[in-house]
C-alpha cells in the first residue's frame, strides 16, 4: 500500500486546493446513488498529491450525506494506486465505475 496520511477535513482544507491541479476524478454508482467520489489534487509547487474522498454506505439513502476524508500522499504514483485499490473494492461491490478525466 502506499504510503498515506489521513489530513482533518476543514472548510480550510477544501480552500487551500483550489489551486491544485486536478489529476483524476472518479465515481462509483449504484443504481442513481453515488457511493464514491474521489478527486486527486496535486500540489502546484511539489508533487504532493491529495485525494478527497466521498463515501457513502451501499445502503445508504439519497438524503444520507457521504462521508468525506482527505488522504495526502507524496506523488501521483503513490495516490493513483490508493484510488485504484479503492476502485476495485466498489467493483465487487457491484458498483459501476467512471472516470471525468482520462
């Protein structure tokens, strides 16, 4: 597994990436729910990479709201095998996967 840090989520955490470039963006639905987001931000400056994850319960309602997490991770390499170990996971649970950017 790659080397991660879990960041606390703040409203400032949020801000401070605007600036970062996003590298990848995925989905993971079942039926209309969405039960994953993960967005990959990289640090303009270095090559950090940050995921932001919204998860939601495979059970959960549309009202629920997701679960939200910042992960940091010190390159893309390491970050975009974190998002498809993730990916996988929701495939076995039966969700259908897509990605914005290729």
């Amino acid at each position: 597994m790659a080397a991660v840090t879990l960041l606390p989520l703040a409203p400032e955490s949020e801000v401070e990436l605007r600036d970062w470039a996003t590298v990848f963006t995925f989905r993971a639905t079942k039926g209309e729910l969405v039960i994953l987001e993960l967005f990959g931000l990289q640090d303009p400056t270095t090559a950090q990479v940050r995921v932001l994850a919204h998860v939601r319960n495979v059970r959960a309602t549309v009202e629920r709201p997701p679960e939200r997490s910042l992960y940091s991770f010190p390159d893309r390499e390491h970050a975009t095998r974190f998002a498809n170990e993730a990916i996988l996971c929701f495939e076995y649970l039966g969700c259908v996967i897509t990605s914005e950017l290729a």
